[in-house]
C-alpha cells in the first residue's frame, strides 16, 4: 500500500463538487423512489382486496430491470451519458407528474396504477447501468472503492429513511403527496446532470448497433475470466443473503413480537449498520486483499442469519441486523468495485447491466425461492438454513478469487493503428480473418504459447469469434496466431479499443519472436457469403 493509497479517508471523495453534487442529488432520489414504493403498494391496497394485484406491484417494480437490462447498459455505451441520464430523469419525472396527478383526482385504477409504477421501474432500469458507469468519470481512480461505497451508503440510508417518511406523508396527506414529492427527487437530479459539463468521448467510428452491442458486451463478461469470478461469487453471496430481505418482515412481526414500527426501527438498524461500515470497509482494505474482504464480510452476513433464526430477544437482534448491514455493504461495494475496474469505458454500462441482472435477478428468483421453503421449514429455520449454506458457500472464494486491480490501466493504449489495405473494405464486410505470424526458438516455445494462452482472452474478449495458434509442420520455428471477428467496423472497433493492460499482454507474447522485423499481421476479408 503505497503513502497516496494510506491517505485516502472514506469520505474523501465527497471533496469533488461534481461527486458530491450527484450523490446528494442521488440521495434524494432515492428517498423518493422508497416513498413512492410505500404509497404504491398502499395505493393498491385501497383500490382492490385483490392479493394478485397487491403483490404485482412489486413485480412491475422489479421486472423491467430483468426485462431491460442488458439492452439499457448497451446503450448507456453507445450514446452520450450525460444526456441519457437526463432523458431518463425526464421520463421519470413525467410518469411521477402522471401519477400524481391522476390520484389526486380519483382516476388511478388498479391496472393504471401497475402501468405507471412499470414505467418508473423501466426507467431505474435504464438508468442504474449508466449511473453506474460515470463514477469513474467523476473521481480519481484511487478513490473509486469510497465512491462506490458512499453510493451504497447512501442507497441503504434512503431505504431505511425513505419508507419511514412516505408512510408519515402517507397518512398525513395521502398517496397523491408522496407521488409528487417523488417526482420533485428528481428535479434534483436532472439539474445537476444537466450542469455536468462532461468530457465528451471521442471516436473516428459510428456507434455500433444496438443488438451488436449486447453481443459484445456478454461477450466480454463470458470471455474475461476475472468478471465471470465476480458473478459467479455475486450468484453465492444473493443466492443465501436474499433469505434476510424476503422474511425479514415475518420474523419481526412473529418471531420478535414488533409492529410496523418496531419493522421501520430494524430497517433503520440495518442502515446505520450499512453507514457505519462504509469506514470498516476502508481499513478493511488498507489491511486485506478483496478476497479477504469478501470472504470474511461474507461469513458474517452467514452467521448474522444463523443468529436471527435462534433469537428472540429485540436487543440482540438489533445487533445482529447492525452487523449483517455493515456486512452487506461491504460485499455489495466489494462487488461493484471490482466489476467497474475490470471493466474499460466502452463497455462498462454493459458489464454492469450484467452484474446487476445476476444480483438483482438472483433476489428476486431466491426470494420466491426462500419463501417457499419458510412455508414447509418455518421462518426461523429458513434463516439458518440460509446463513449455513452462506458459510458453505465460502469455499467459492478458494476457486473463484477476486482479481486484484491496483495496477490494472484500460485506458486505450492508442498504439495499434488501423491496418493497412490496399482497398477499402465496406464495413459489413466480413467475416475477417487475422493472421500473426511468429518466428519462436523452440527452447521458448513452452513459455510463447503460455503468454499465447493469456492473449487469447484479450482477442475472444473484445471480439474474436474463432482463435488458435498453429504450427508450420515445414518450418517448425514458425507459428501462426489466427483469429476471426465479425466484420470489418468491428476489428476496426478492436483496434480502438485496445487498452494498456492488453497491450502489456501482446507485448509479452511478441517478446518470444526472434528476428530483425516485428511479427506479420496479415488481414482477409470473406468474398463468400455463408
């Protein structure tokens, strides 16, 4: 740990106005959105007795992020950031109006209410990848891990807060009320998006295709061994976590004996849990590798379960929900941070839309999952059940270990020029195929093919559909590195694209081949359809 990295304190970040201005700004939003949630599912409550339609209203909540995903977070890399993120907050705040509006006249009918709650949940989903996806823009990149974890800070202090407030304006005023207040949250944030004067990214290409960039975003995660390690502990970790969320509502009222209120202070708990973790985290990772970190966050968020499954107590299950939030942020903020390093910025929407599909996918597919089974095994038994299996899940971090990131640059390295032709081709033309050609002493052949093995990931993963490596039964000493991408705009795109850390790599791999001129790269272009 270097004396810069020591000196870095949580709540440095805070110190860059523009951070600090689209944090508050997201707080608030935030509130907004947990007030909105409180009034909808009471709105519904006094519109029908129908159970049904009482719970679709968290459905059309949740589902458009499954839904829309993954489209979201390809077009939060193809189009300016900046002005996606304003036409979300408009389109949000529009829907807010519209609902407002509609109930503080007496027309919001059951299946009006569900339309206007989908459309604000399409519009998170659109808007989290994206959202995401600047931090790094807005911070120096030592001091992205606070960023991130004053993000979710402030998330889980706007759940504990948010519902508490909406439901007091709530039965002070009405829905209405809470409708409008959420709609004026996000004023608050298209104003400091819109005063954002963002560095506007520059390319000599057009932006690709909306279905091609899906494709090469769950190509990249498929590819990079690093992020599908990270998903596959996010999978673990909300698999067995999400038991806590799902139940925690009966084992107030059953287990502990407490009403809604006595439900709104264990929330708060859990909160200021979450806060106070945020400066636990921090040492943590000044002390241990990520790994660690999770790891150990990850046992105590298991045996905080165990714990609320046996007690009856009020007081020791405050301490517990306490220790399980200070848990819970620090694997979530452990989560995010390592998708976003890994991840360069013309494909970092894309990766998170895809982590956020795992995480919040996950919960809501275990959640059903763990309600079934407090059916057969009762709640407190479910809660054990799951911080055991938390605890057994722990040796995922043996086989999938967290990267460690520090002196990992995916800045574009802008040292692969475009190749050179002797005409142009079009740029649907394709498929294309590379050819290197390597000239290695066969007493290094062992270690060329090794450094071969790691470049492999970089050409599948910013595009190549085919790769090998072959060897001249003529010419023993000469090899040749053979790829195929899709067409020509998108080896073009992999040249752009190519980061420092990659080309790191291909230099490695280039250091085995001997003689006075550099490897030769050939390219072919299909003249045969199909």
């Amino acid at each position: 740990m270097t004396d810069g990295e020591e000196s870095i304190t949580v709540w440095q970040p805070l110190r860059e106005p523009v951070f600090r201005a689209m944090w508050t700004a997201a707080l608030v939003s935030n509130v907004g959105t947990w007030m909105q949630n409180v009034g909808a599912a009471w709105l519904m409550t006094s519109l029908t007795t129908s159970a049904l339609l009482v719970a679709l209203v968290q459905t059309a909540t949740t589902l458009p992020v499954v839904l829309v995903s993954l489209p979201a977070g390809a077009i939060g890399d193809i189009v300016n950031r900046r002005w996606l993120l304003i036409v979300v907050q408009a389109w949000m705040l529009v829907t807010a109006v519209i609902l407002s509006g509609l109930t503080a006249v007496g027309a919001t009918t059951p299946w009006v209410l569900l339309l206007l709650t989908f459309s604000l949940g399409v519009g998170t989903a659109f808007l989290n990848p994206t959202w995401q996806a600047v931090q790094p823009e807005l911070v120096p990149r030592k001091e992205l891990p606070a960023a991130i974890s004053l993000g979710a800070v402030g998330f889980n202090v706007a759940r504990a807060v948010g519902p508490a407030v909406g439901g007091l304006i709530l039965a002070a005023t009405g829905a209405a009320t809470v409708f409008f207040l959420n709609a004026v949250s996000f004023v608050a944030v298209l104003v400091v998006v819109y005063r954002w004067d963002r560095e506007p990214r520059i390319s000599e290409l057009p932006p690709e295709r909306l279905s091609e960039s899906i494709h090469r975003g769950v190509r990249f995660v498929r590819n990079d061994p690093d992020l599908r390690s990270v998903l596959i502990r996010t999978v673990i970790f909300i698999t067995f976590a999400s038991a806590v969320w799902a139940l925690l509502p009966l084992l107030v009222r059953n287990q502990l004996g407490l009403g809604a209120g006595g439900y709104g202070i264990v929330l708060g708990v859990t909160g200021l849990g979450s806060a106070a973790g945020i400066t636990v985290l921090e040492r943590a990772r000044q002390r241990f590798t990520t790994n660690q970190v999770v790891i150990g966050a990850s046992a105590l968020f298991g045996l905080t379960l165990v714990v609320l499954g046996l007690v009856h107590t009020v007081a020791v299950a405050l301490v517990a929900v306490a220790l399980g939030g200070l848990a819970w942020i620090s694997v979530l903020s452990s989560l995010n941070t390592a998708v976003q390093t890994l991840s360069p910025e013309w494909v970092r929407a894309r990766t998170l839309s895809v982590f956020m599909l795992c995480f919040l996918g996950g919960m809501a597919v275990s959640s059903l999952g763990w309600g079934v089974v407090a059916d057969h095994l009762g709640t407190p038994m479910t809660f054990v059940v799951a911080g055991l299996g938390l605890l057994v899940g722990l040796v995922g971090g043996l086989r999938w270990r967290f990267p460690e990131t520090d002196d990992l640059d995916l800045r574009p390295s802008q040292e692969w020029s475009n190749p050179q032709t002797e005409f142009e081709p079009t740029p649907d033309a394709g498929p294309i195929l590379v050819s290197v050609e390597y000239r290695i002493d066969p007493t290094t052949a062992a270690d060329f093919l090794d450094a071969m093995r790691e470049l492999e990931g970089v050409r599948r993963r910013n595009g190549a559909r085919y790769w090998n490596v072959f060897r001249d039964t003529e010419t023993p000493d000469r090899y040749f590195e053979v790829y195929v991408t899709g067409t020509w705009m998108a080896h073009l795109r992999e040249h752009e694209r190519v980061s420092v850390a990659d080309r790191e790599i291909q230099k490695r791999a280039t250091s085995f081949h001997v003689g006075n001129e550099p490897p030769e790269v050939t390219h072919f272009v299909s003249e045969i359809d199909g």
